[in-house]
C-alpha cells in the first residue's frame, strides 16, 4: 500500500470543515435539547389526515434523512394530480434554539466520502423529523395539477400527517419502470403503489417536456462517488441518471415553485433560488463554434437546450464533458431575498421564474427558513422573519454552501489522489473544466478525476480537451498535478 493512502480521509475531512469555518460537531448544549426532545403530537385541527394515501420515498439505498414522499392520483378532468409530502421540522427545531442556531451557522449537511456532517443531530435528521418506512409523522404538502400538456397549475400548501409506506430506492424502482426488472416486492405489498408510481412517472415526463420546451437545460455531469473500505479508497463510483431520480426531481422542482408562489400571493417576502444568466456565455458561444454549431450572441435558454439536445443525441459519451462546461460558464447559483410583488430573476437552468427551496429541510437551511414562513403564512400570523434578516440569511447561506462545496470538493480530491498515488507516470485523456489567472483545471475521463494542469497549460480555456501526464499527488491537500502533453 501507498503511504498516501494512509491519510486518514476522516480527520482532514473535519479538518476541511473547520479550516472553512463551518462546525464539524455538536456542543453539550445541543446535545441536552436532543434528549429533551419527544415526539409531536398530532392534535391541530388544522392538519389534515393523509395518513391511508400510499405515500412513498424513492431515494439512495443508503438514505437514512428522507425529507420527502411522494403521491399522484388522476382528476375528473383529465389531469394528475401531485401531492409532495416535505418532512416538517420546524415542528422540532425550534427558532432560536441551540439546535437552530448551529444549523443556521452551517447551513447544510456536508457529504464527504468518508465522513458525513449532518445539519442537525441525527437524532433528528434520521428520526424524529425523517419520513421514515413505517412511521407516522407531520409533513407540508405540496398539491398542484399536471394538465396533459405537462402545464402545472399555481397549487396550494398545507400540512398533514403522512405514513411512509414503503421506502425504494432509485435504482431499483428505475429497473422496474424501464422494464429490466421485476416490480420491487415492497410495491406489491401496498394497494396502489404501483399504480401512483406508473403515475408518478407519466406526470414528471410531461412536466419535464415542458419545461424543456421553455428553455430548461437537459444537463448531466459526472459526480463520482468514493467507495471506502477498511478506510482505504478503493473504486470511484459514477451516478447514473434514471427515470426515478428523474420523476423526483421533477416533482422537487414543482413543489418548490408551489410554495414559492404560495408565499408571494400570501404577502410574505422569501429566500429564492436563483441562477442568472450565464456569466461566461461568450465561452459557451465558443464551445458551440467548435463543434460546428452557432447560439445567438446573447444568453438565450432555449437556444442553448435546443444545442445541448443535438450534441446528447450526437455524443453521449461525451455529453457529460460538455454539460460540465457549460454549467462551469453559467456559474454558481445563490439565494436571494424576493419581496412579494418584486420581478423574479428566476432560475436559468431550470426555465422557471418562481423558485424558493423547500423539499430538504433535513439538510438545507433556506428550506426549514421556507416551512417556517409558510407556517406564518397558512396561520396568518406575522412573518418570522424581517426582510432585513432574510437577506441576511440569504447571504450567509449562499456563503456557508460555497463552503461546504469546497469541503466536499476538497475531500473528493482527496481520495481520488489516494486512488492515483500508485499511478504516477500515466497518460490521461480528459477535458479543461475550468482556466482563469488561478490555474487551469481538467478531469480526466477515467477514473473520473479533476486535477491542475501545472505545465502547459498556457492556451487552454474551458471545455478544451486535453491530455495530460499524472505528476504527483498529495492527498492531504487534494492535489493531482498534470503535465499538458502533445497529441
């Protein structure tokens, strides 16, 4: 074994977390509200009892904080009509608690290979407030209507208690609607499972059709996943897109704009999701040039899927380098306070102008802000919330997830370095995800990894392809140092 692989991948990943600013544990404090924490009762006469409905989650097999379920059934009129069921968490973390407070400070859960750092206590995020199999626990709820065309109407949000009747997973539940598989024994155990998910499925693909047909972005980039084992790094595995990741979400998307808009007619100001138009969109204009086609010389969204749709079907090997290109040139997106009545900046990538995070209040810090103000707004109550504080918040939050995506970023070179300690000398063929006066990055196709280009570098932009001679690695500072080497 390579002494590099002997770097203990979980302490730098708490290190990272620290060296970031963002809290890797749980103070005592933390811990004494956890332990006082019980169960909720079920006695407000304003939730309603959706408990008999055959609700599902569909999620990683390894999911333990599920923050949503899902339900479709068909209207009178022809439509499907969608129910998103959003864990309420609110209904524990209370506002101004200690728990709340240190999920206010980082703001998301951090997901690294060899350590997870959860928002809130697990206690929590895998318990009392997850929509676990079995268990019978208060939840928001999504409603909107998907028309034949795949229009979705305004919907409304309320709150009900819910029953997860079987918990799936993506991979398997794909199999089986794509026909390569058997239906999943936990299906056939609930009456009408099946036929809500068949649905399910049909009213996403309508939605999804329509939003790319408004310019939504038909994007798929390579994430790969490190598989530890005995602590060592030894395989990156790449996630692939499905009918099931799909159909969830396409759901997450509309219910999100469901309680966006919920909140606008409501009166209240909230944190939106914004992406603006591409920062970079001269580099996309180029990447296009070079592979034959021409956009327009502005940012033009149906344009650009329109492209991204002919090159999928020209190369889908590759497609995922040029999706990585592309959203490299968009750039990041952020959250934003949207007073009620004020234009929205919308989101680019998605082709929908009303977006405000709301299905993950587990692990994401703006949703559990959204369910607090939704609270407020179904109540008629005062808002929680100044907009003051809300575009605070927004700010911070856009901060604290730059953060965590360094620190995931950080920790997944980290173990590809581990993975390519014993490969020094080798040839890569990859592309350039990103050149600026920092440096010129790419990833190689195989295994999936991003290192530096340190030698000849010069000339190259984003979405070149590029072959390049592994250097040295360091895997404590994630490091992987490529030579540029000629065709």
């Amino acid at each position: 074994m390579n002494k590099q692989q002997k770097v203990n991948l979980a302490e730098l990943a708490r290190q990272a977390m620290i060296d970031r600013g963002l809290k890797p544990d749980f103070t005592a404090e933390i811990k004494r509200e956890v332990a006082a924490l019980r169960k909720p009762g079920f006695d407000d006469a304003s939730v309603r009892d959706m408990r008999d409905l055959p609700w599902c989650s569909i999620d990683n097999d390894d999911s333990r904080d599920l923050d949503q379920l899902t339900f479709a059934e068909p209207a009178d009129d022809g439509s499907v009509r969608v129910f998103i069921a959003v864990a309420d968490v609110d209904v524990l973390v209370k506002k101004g608690s200690a728990i709340d407070e240190r999920a206010a400070h980082n703001t998301t859960s951090v997901y690294t290979a060899a350590r997870i750092f959860p928002m809130l206590p697990e206690e929590l995020s895998t318990d009392l407030t997850s929509l676990n199999e079995h268990e019978e626990r208060l939840a928001m709820i999504a409603e909107l209507s998907v028309g034949e065309d795949g229009q979705t109407s305004d919907g409304d949000v309320y709150f009900a208690r819910v029953y997860n009747h079987a918990k799936l997973a993506y991979n398997r539940v794909a199999a089986w609607l794509d026909g390569e598989d058997d239906m999943p024994e936990k299906v056939t155990r609930v009456q009408g499972l099946a036929e809500t998910i068949r649905l399910q499925d049909e009213a996403a693909d309508k939605m999804r059709a329509h939003r790319h047909e408004n310019g939504a972005l038909d994007l798929e980039t390579i994430e790969p996943r490190a598989i530890m084992s005995d602590g060592e790094v030894v395989e990156l595995s790449r996630e692939k897109r499905n009918n099931a990741r799909l159909l969830i979400e396409d759901f997450m998307i509309s219910a999100n704009g469901v309680t966006a808009r919920f909140l606008e007619r409501k009166g209240f100001s909230s944190i939106r999701r914004v992406v603006r138009s591409p920062e970079r969109w001269d580099r996309i204009e180029r990447i296009a040039e070079d592979l034959g086609e021409r956009l327009p010389p502005e940012p033009d969204a149906r344009a650009l899927e329109e492209f991204l749709v002919r090159r999928r079907k020209a190369d889908p090997m590759r497609f995922p380098d040029l999706s990585l290109s592309v959203v490299k040139a968009m750039g990041a997106g952020e959250y934003v306070l949207e007073r009620a009545g004020e234009d929205s900046t919308g989101h680019f990538g998605l082709a929908v102008r009303d977006y405000a995070h709301s299905t993950a209040p587990n692990r994401r810090y703006p949703d559990l802000i959204t369910q607090r103000l939704v609270k407020a707004a179904s109540a008629g109550t005062k808002t929680p919330y100044t907009d003051s504080q809300l575009h605070a918040l927004a700010t911070h939050c856009t901060a604290q997830e730059d953060a965590a995506n360094k620190v995931e970023r950080q920790i997944r070179k980290s173990a590809a370095a581990c993975l390519l300690a014993n490969r020094i000398g080798q040839r890569f063929e990859g592309v350039v995800t990103g050149a600026s006066s920092k440096g010129t990055w790419a990833r190689v196709f195989d295994p999936p990894v991003e290192g530096k280009i340190v030698r000849g570098e010069k000339g190259l932009d984003l979405g070149d392809r590029v072959r390049g001679k592994l250097l040295a690695v360091d895997v404590e500072r994630g490091y992987i140092d490529f030579a540029r080497m000629n065709r």
